[in-house]
C-alpha cells in the first residue's frame, strides 16, 4: 500500500516537471518568434529596396507584423496557462495538449503562405522558413509524450504537402523543376514527418528509461525497506553498488562490544512486551549514533550488540569514529536517564582494533554480512572488564594510540589477562 502511495507521488510529481518542461518549451518559441519579429522589422526598414525587388505582388507587410504578434499573443497566453497548472498542481489535459500540437503544426504552414503571397509559393517552400516545422517539431520532445510528436509530425507533413502540391501554380516550362515538381515536394514531406517519428523515438526512449529508472528506484527502497532493517545502510548500498554479495577481504577495523548494565534486575519482574520496548528505546538512539559515525551495528546480543567500524565502507578513521560513537552513546544514556526517559541504567563498552575478515557467509538460503578474527574476540573481553574496573569504556592500545590525540583524558590500566588468551592486553579507560 505504501509503495502505490510512494508510486502516485512520484508519477504526480513526474507530470509537474513535464508541465516545467512545456513552460520552458513555450517559453523558447516565444523568444524565437520576437527574434524573428525583430528580424522582419530590420529586413522591412533597413533594406527596403531588396524586399521590392523581390517581391512579385504588392501585399501589405502589417499582415506579417499581425502574424508575428498573433502568435506571440498565442504563446503568452499558453505560457500562463501552463504556469496556473503548475501552481495549482493539476495535468495538462490531453485534448489540449493535441489542440496545442495542432495549432503549432500550422504556424509554419500559415507562414509559408503569407511568404507566399508576395513572391509566389515555390520561392516560399525553399526560403528557410520550412525549417520551423523541425524547431516545433524537435521541441515537442519536451512533452515527453511520443505520441505528440508523432501527431505534429504527421500534421506537419500533411499540412506541408497540401499546399506544396494542391496549390502549386502552373510556371510554364521555363520553371524550374526543383520548384515544382511533386516528388522533391513528397521527400521533403516525408523529411518533416520522420523528424516527427525521430523526435517521437528519442521521447520514447527517455521515458522508458525513466520508468526503468522508477522501477530500480522502487526496487531499491524495498530492499532499504527489508534489508536495511537488519543492518546497516552503508551495507544495503555496497550490495546494490554491486552485482554480487559482499566478497571477504581483510579490513582494518575497530570493533564495538556494548553491554547494558542492571538489565537482567530491570527485566526480572518485567512483562516480555515492557522488555521489548526499553531495549527498542534504547537500541533506537544507538543505532542512529553509530550509523552517523560511519558503523554498522552487526549483531544484537540480547542486551547489547556487536557494532563494526572501518568495513563495509572505510574512511580510515575506525577507531576514532568508534571512540566518538561510543562517548555519545554515554552521554546520551545518562541524559535519557536524568530526565527519566529510561529507567537508571548504564552501558558498558569495549573497544579493539586490528584485521579482521569481512564479507559474507552463509548458504545461497540465508547470508550475513559478518567480520571474523582475534580482533572480535578481544573487543568482546575487553568489554567484560568494565565490571572489574567499574568503567563505561574501556579501549585497547591498538585504538588509544589511533585516538591519543584526541582524547583529553584516559587511564592506562596497564597489561592485564583477558580470558582465552595467553599474551595480556594493554588496556585504557577512557570513561
């Protein structure tokens, strides 16, 4: 249901930067005509002379003038139009549309003929006013709709052998048969209608490739939608990013061991439902302050999770962004805690540093994206110190040495034993 409704915005959305566009377009063919206006007042005043000794007939230069401004007149009006449809969010409706394409279409079959009148047609069809069919024509592509310039296409080619065949005059045989002759005629015809159906092919081809661009997208916040409420959306976009899984490699990371302390007397006499929403509250700001200091939480461990920093996407600042997210996450459980948001409560929180691998693992029926190595199993000892030492975070030497500079204060505890391993670890508190 919320896709439909995510779908309908954008399609309502999509057809207001189509009305955008017939703006723009409308907007272009108002300044073309004003530039030809311009340019019939400059021929007509400045160079007289050649005008009356080219033309045939006498017919008056207002009926230009009129032209010229009637079709300005035409596409300002159009232009405001489009500009109260886009204000007040509604379409375009199709018959105008058509009416619109149509009215175009004999813009430049009027033309001809007004040309016509003073030096006969056949000098009217090979002046480069013929040319404003394309301009039309190229420009409809605006639309986005290739059955637009299909149809102005077809009435421009129509239009055009109309009056270049059915009222040709008889020039006797002296003419010259570029001029009159049907078939140079019909190939032109046939030159405007195929710009209609190249305009038409080229509009087709852009709107499939945004439908197809509408569907990916589509795709895209559904696997964000499922997916990335697993983990996080640095890994969704590293596997869209590429066509297949997570590949292991050795990564420099830090690793993030967090633990709620007092859980275990806070849900003693807790109904599950109680549980489930404190640790939703919790898990709500951490996952957000982890995310915004480039990790990912990996794994949730009951009353804690396993975050990663450095993989999959790396800035080379692991250890710095860990120790960052992990003083905020203090910070911000004792604020919750002071203004009675969350019972009192508190975290602990270890941190190592080193190579580990990550990718992912699993069967072709289920994967996780995981990290693998001494480097996880350290973080996850260093963490239980906390107890021992009655501290909030505890770090490695691997990550005081990535963070000395940064951090004001931190308590070397020196070289203590940590369970499963033979060599102890220097370890460093830092809350």
């Amino acid at each position: 249901m919320e896709a439909k409704q995510n779908e309908q915005v954008f399609h309502q959305r999509f057809e207001q930067e189509i009305l955008l566009g017939e703006k723009l377009r409308v907007a272009i063919l108002e300044i073309f005509f004003l530039i030809g206006l311009c340019i019939v007042l400059s021929v007509h005043h400045i160079i007289p002379e050649e005008y009356t000794e080219m033309r045939q007939r006498e017919v008056p230069i207002f009926w230009i003038y009129i032209f010229f401004i009637s079709i300005i007149c035409y596409l300002a009006v159009a232009h405001h139009t489009i500009s109260s449809l886009v204000r007040k969010k509604e379409k375009f409706p199709k018959l105008l549309r058509y009416v619109n394409a149509f009215v175009e279409a004999t813009i430049p079959t009027v033309f001809i003929l007004l040309v016509a009148a003073p030096f006969t047609l056949p000098y009217a069809l090979i002046s480069p006013i013929v040319f404003i069919y394309f301009v039309f024509i190229i420009l409809s592509a605006l639309q986005l709709d290739y059955r637009i310039c299909l149809f102005m296409g077809s009435v421009a080619a129509v239009q055009y052998m109309i009056i270049a065949i059915g009222f040709m005059p008889d020039l006797g045989e002296e003419a010259n048969h570029m001029l009159v002759d049907v078939v140079p005629q019909v190939i032109k015809g046939a030159l405007i209608m195929m710009a209609g159906v190249a305009a038409g092919f080229v509009t087709h081809e852009i709107r499939k490739r945004i439908d197809k661009s509408i569907v990916m997208l589509e795709e895209r916040n559904r696997v964000v939608g499922i997916f990335g409420q697993h983990v996080s959306p640095s890994v969704v976009d590293k596997l869209l990013s590429q066509k297949k899984e997570l590949d292991s490699e050795i990564s420099d990371v830090c690793i993030m061991f967090l633990d709620i302390r007092g859980f275990t007397t806070f849900s003693e006499n807790r109904k599950p439902e109680e549980i489930v929403d404190f640790l939703n509250v919790l898990f709500d700001f951490m996952i957000e302050i982890v995310n915004n200091n480039n990790g990912i939480i990996n794994k949730f461990l009951g009353d804690g999770f396993m975050a990663i920093f450095g993989a999959p996407i790396s800035d080379g600042r692991g250890s710095q962004n860990a120790v960052k997210a992990a003083q905020e996450i203090i910070a911000r459980v004792e604020e919750e805690s002071e203004a009675g948001n969350i019972p009192k409560i508190g975290v602990g929180i270890g941190l190592h540093a080193g190579k580990a691998v990550t990718g992912s693992i699993g069967s072709r029926l289920r994967k996780e994206y995981t990290v693998i190595g001494d480097v996880v199993n350290v973080a996850a000892r260093i963490e239980q110190l906390n107890k021992q030492f009655s501290a909030k975070l505890l770090v490695s030497e691997e990550v005081w040495q990535a963070v000395s500079d940064k951090v004001e204060k931190a308590d070397c505890l020196g070289e203590v034993p940590v369970k499963g391993r033979d060599v102890p670890v220097k370890v460093y508190k830092l809350s």
